[in-house]
C-alpha cells in the first residue's frame, strides 16, 4: 500500500472513532458536484477488537482538520431536516471540513434500521449518499420495494444489494455504532461529533458554526505545535471531550465495541445493571440551551414531588414519557443525582406522554391514581422498570403488589381530573419550549434529552454556587418568577423581499404571512390547509406568501418549483391551482406528474419548455434561497409573520394560526 494511501486509512479509522456518537440552506443545485462523495479504499480491520470496522460514508476533504461525525436515522424527521444544514457547513467551511456518517437507528422506529441496511448496501457500491438522499426524500415510504427501487436508480447491481442487505456484518456493523453512539452520551437523533465533542439536535447552523470554529482553531493550535494524521486527531478527541475522548478512541480506533452494559443502555426498558450513572459520566459543561431561564411553576398539592420542599436548593422538573426508551435512561441519572445531591435538590414529575406511544398516557393515568394512595414513585419505578410491558394486566398487578386498593386505583384511573393534570402537564411543556421527551428544568434552566450526567451536574452546580443561602419553594418562586413563557412569534423582525414572489390576498395586507415552502416536502404539504383556512377566514386582511425553497434532496422539488412559478408568471388563478395540485399528489412527484399538473391548470406548455431549458427562473429561486437563508430559514417549511419567524408549540392548526392572527390584528 502506497504510504498516502496508509495515512488516508489511518485518518478514515479516526473517522470510525469518533462516530461513537433547524435547517440552513443556501444549497444551489451545482453543490452536488462541489462536494461529490469520495470513492476510498475500504479500511483495514483493527487489530484487538471482536468486530471490524467497515469504510466509514464520507464526504469531504479527507484531510480536513475538522472532523463532523453524524449519528442519524433515516426515519426521523429532525434527522432528515438538519441534513441541509450539514450540506452547508460543506460549502462554507470547504477544505477545512469533513462529514461522516453513522448509524442510530432508533428502536421505536420499525424502518430505521431496514432503511440504514440499504444504505450500507448502497455504500458497498460506493453509491451510499445518493442512497442516502433518496431514504431521506422518501422517508415515509422506506419499503423493501422502494429499497430495490432506490437501488437500481442510483446504479447499483440489483443481486449484489439484495444479498448486502443480508450481510450479517453490516447488520453488527450498525448495531455496534448505534450501540457506542449511546455509551458516549449520543442518545438521541440527530446527534453530531465535532472533532470528537457532542452536539445534540437539529440546532441552528450558528449552533453548528461555533463549534466547528472552536474545533478549527484548536485544531490549528495543534498542527502549529506539531502534530498531524492520527496524533493530531487523537489530540483533538481528548481536548475537546476529556471525559468521552479515550472511550471513542477506544471503542473505533482499536476496534473496540463497548462493554455490554453500555451498549445495554441503548435498548428500550430500564436502564442496564451496571450501567448506572457515576459522578465522573458526560462533559461537564453547560448546553447552550440552559442560558435561558422559563417560567415553570410547580403544583405543591397537585404534582408528584420528591425531596424537601423547604430545603431544596435546586428543583428538577421532569417532563417524561413512560414508554420513551430515552426517557427510562434518564431516570436512572436523576436517581443517581438524588443520591449524589440529597436534599439539596427536589424532583417534580410532568407527564408528557407522546401521541405515538400508544402506552405512554395509561400509564401516566395509573402512576396519577397510584400517586392518590401514595405510591407514585414506586409505581413510577415499575413503568420504567418494565416498560416494553405496559399492559392492564401489569397496571393490576404492580397495584396489587404495591398494596393499593384496587378499586380505588382503577375509579382514580378513570376520573377526569387525572385526564385534566396530563393535558395541563403538556401545555405547561409547550409553553417552556419543550418539544420532546425527556425535558427537564432546572430552576427554570433546560436540558433537552437524556444527556450524560456531567451536564446535568454542571447546571445543578451553577444553581447552588448562585443560591448561597437561599433555599426552599419560597426561592424557586422567586427565581422563576423572572423567567419567560414560550412565543409562537419570535422578538426578531426579518426583512423579507416578496417581489416577484405568488401571493393572495390584498398586497396592503395588515398582516403578511410568508411560507418558505418545497413542494416534495411531507412536512409542507401538512400546513396548507391551516394557512389557507385561517387566511380565507380573513381575507381582507391577511396575505399569503409563497416563497420557494427546494431543498437539495428532494429530486422534483425544483422542476415543481419552476412549473408553479412559470403558472404564476402567466396568471394568479393558474399558479394556485398548480400549488394546490402538486401537493395533493406530492407522493407521485415526477417530470410527467409536474407536467401533467401543469397542463391540467392551463399553462402554456410551450412556455414552461422553453423557461426550463433556459433556466429562466435558475437565479431567481436562487435569490430566494439565500434570502431565506440570511433571514434564519433552517428548514421547511419555515413561516414569517409580519417579520416574526412562527413556531408554534403545539403544530400547526387553523385555529392556533388563527388566534395568532387575531392579536396582531387587535394591535
């Protein structure tokens, strides 16, 4: 092997180390051959360890000093929705970056792990990004029919895939990458290692920028003193993750899986023995998200509450699922927190049980009536303890075994106030900007997932360190008395340029609504009718904005794009219908669908011909992508009211828009 190709092999096996672990999208369409993926020689297997390390999917500058390891899953939306904005730190940062991918396939999603094998297939074949790209513009139908589909599209030989697809050690390949992704405090999707340094969620792109820039001059630090290929990698693992550095290497480099109890942790029930929290797990410093401080009141008579009411310093609010793998982890830190703490602090359980747990909400009902003869925690123990059991069966006899009255147990279960506390849980979750399970609140400060311990510890230190002698519900009242409470508008006002852009309603519109939208998008397609319904219901006042955001994934996202605004081009009415009908039939998106869409509203094909081959709408959809861009679009759709980017808590619905419309107009 030539000694350039050694040190590519030594680089790609620092790649595999550190993958134990909103949208921005200034992506023009020649992007793709600006940052193609590269083809590179399969990776030797790693002496010591009991698996083998496969080529690592990446693309980039295979020298760059920075380092983005992405822990995915094909089937979650927030995965799907950070993907332009990876494609972006590509283009901004060029040859100083680099991307790798991983996989995470989350247990309650039945088709990541199906969909993460076709893309391992793909890869073999070296065609794993446009597989890629394909399950995640698709990533409601990842079907073992779409899969071959996919295959042969982007050229792959059809027997080879089908017998990769069954290749055990693809299949180990990703278990054990899912597995130490979670030994290393990546519990959830998406999740990202910055030159070995944790960063959780579908963040910001200027989330994402101020860690690479840190990663950057950090890295440049090293190589000036020296350092370069595995050394200077090394290096930069364990200065910027003291504590999770050595595991990585540990786990990827010597081609070591983690120990059975830390992969333990990634599957759903209770937390693994052994693999309980130590005071030492998870960097000890404060996420970004904790520099806000929310309004979270507590219920003294209402909320299951343990600890000291007069003597806690710190309150822990925990808003949690009991049928939420990630959820059960977490509450084996916050027992070792209790212990760690004592009765400086205090927990408060809020039941958020998500829609999509069929379970999540008869337990929460149960654990609400076990809570009225005392026994909240103990029952509490056992929903998390067996959670892949949540059964009527189990309710009854974890209330037998706790020595309830049954038919107490059972007539508090059904009683309209314990429906009544979850619903207030939840809206009380919404307006402190939790969007997920587990979310906790500390002192009104947040953590979002089941982070390692560290981080949980360096918010509860900086609590105390700032109490003094201040202690008891009297100083939590205080203290959040200051926070603040979620806003579906946000305090920024955006200029944004509509010119040119299809519109509806009066152009002097008191209020302007502008929907950054793509029409392959499933997400887009979800909020028309709200728009359009509360828009119709005030049509005197409002006006709607349609501004184009193909994302770069999303094959036919651009010709429909440029069909609709050729529509408008010729008449209002025509560019409506088209909109209307192109996402009506968004699953079935294709050249001939587009045209036959277009045909059907009354536009001049000839017309519509002629702009394509011209590319006569080329800049002007670019234009609009970058305003998008400047003006904070990390995703679509993304909607602006009067200059206030618009998220509500709850989704979209005519109603809530409506009632957001309503107050800017009493104004």
């Amino acid at each position: 092997m030539k000694k350039e190709n050694a040190l590519l092999m030594v680089v790609l096996a620092m790649l595999i180390a550190f993958a134990a672990g909103r949208f921005s999208n200034h992506l023009q369409s020649q992007q793709a051959a600006q940052v193609a993926p590269h083809a590179v020689e399969p990776a030797a297997a790693v002496a010591g360890g009991d698996w083998a390390p496969s080529t690592v999917p990446h693309k980039g500058n295979p020298a760059a000093l920075v380092t983005v390891i992405v822990s995915s899953d094909f089937q979650c939306p927030f995965c799907s929705k950070v993907e332009p904005t990876v494609n972006q730190l590509l283009k901004d940062y060029g040859n100083d970056i680099r991307i790798a991918w991983t996989n995470q396939p989350l247990p309650f999603h039945d088709r990541a792990k199906p969909a993460a094998l076709a893309a391992m297939a793909a890869h073999k074949q070296g065609k794993f990004w446009e597989m890629h790209d394909k399950l995640f513009a698709n990533n409601r139908e990842l079907t073992d029919v779409n899969f071959e589909k996919w295959a042969q599209e982007v050229g792959c030989d059809l027997n080879k895939f089908k017998a990769d697809l069954k290749d055990e050690k693809l299949a180990k390949q990703i278990d054990t990458e899912a597995a130490a992704a979670n030994a290393v405090g990546a519990s959830g999707t998406p999740s990202f290692f910055i030159n070995g340094k944790l960063l959780q969620g579908a963040q910001p792109i200027e989330q994402f920028k101020t860690e690479v820039d840190a990663a950057l001059a950090a890295a440049k630090k090293l190589q000036a003193a020296g350092k370069s290929g595995e050394a200077l990698t090394e290096a930069a693992a364990a200065e910027r993750d003291p504590q999770n550095g050595a595991k990585v290497v540990a786990y990827f480099l010597k081609g070591q899986a983690p120990a059975p109890a830390a992969a333990a942790a990634a599957a759903p029930g209770r937390p693994a023995p052994g693999d309980q929290p130590k005071a030492d797990d998870g960097p000890a410093q404060i996420p970004p998200d904790a520099a806000d401080l929310w309004k979270v009141p507590i219920d003294l008579k209402r909320d299951a509450i343990k600890g000291d009411n007069s003597k806690a310093i710190v309150t822990i609010v925990e808003f949690s699922d009991f049928q939420c793998p990630f959820c059960s982890r977490a509450a084996a830190t916050v027992t070792q927190l209790e212990k760690d703490y004592g009765d400086k602090i205090r927990v408060v359980f809020k039941h958020t049980p998500l829609p999509f747990h069929p379970n999540a909400k008869p337990a929460s009902l149960a654990t609400i009536a076990a809570q009225k003869q005392g026994k909240f925690w103990e029952f509490y123990d056992k929903c998390f303890a067996n959670q892949g059991t949540l059964t009527e069966e189990n309710f009854q006899t974890w209330a037998k075994e706790l020595g309830l009255n049954i038919d107490k147990f059972n007539a508090d279960r059904k009683d309209p106030a314990a429906a009544k506390q979850i619903e207030d849980d939840q809206a009380l979750g919404a307006s402190v900007s939790v969007r997920g399970t587990p979310g906790f609140m500390i002192n009104g400060h947040k953590i979002a997932g089941a982070m390692p311990i560290g981080v949980f510890k360096a918010v509860i230190d900086d609590e105390i360190k700032k109490a003094g002698n201040n202690k008891g519900q009297g100083y939590y009242d205080e203290v959040i008395a200051k926070g603040k409470v979620f806003s579906e508008l946000g305090d920024k006002v955006v200029d944004i340029q509509v010119d040119g852009l299809p519109f509806k309603g009066p152009k002097d519109a008191k209020v302007t609504i502008v929907e950054f939208s793509d029409f392959q998008c499933p997400f887009c397609s979800r909020i028309t009718d709200p728009i359009k319904l509360a828009q119709e219901a005030r049509a005197d006042k409002v006006k709607i904005v349609f501004a184009h955001y193909p994302l770069p994934f999303h094959q036919f996202a651009k010709p429909a794009s440029i069909a609709a605004q050729e529509a408008w081009d010729e008449d209002p009415a025509k560019f409506w219908k088209v909109y209307e009908a192109l996402f009506a039939n968004q699953k079935d998106l294709s050249e001939d669908k587009i045209a036959a869409v277009a045909k059907e509203a009354g536009v001049d094909m000839a017309k519509l011909k002629a702009a394509t081959d011209s590319k006569k709408w080329d800049k002007f959809l670019e234009s609009t992508i970058e305003m998008g861009s400047k003006v904070g679009v990390e995703g679509t759709p993304t909607v602006f009211i009067n200059g206030h980017k618009y998220e509500p808590a709850n989704g979209y619905s005519a109603e809530g828009l409506g009632a957001t419309i309503d107050k800017i107009l009493k104004k």
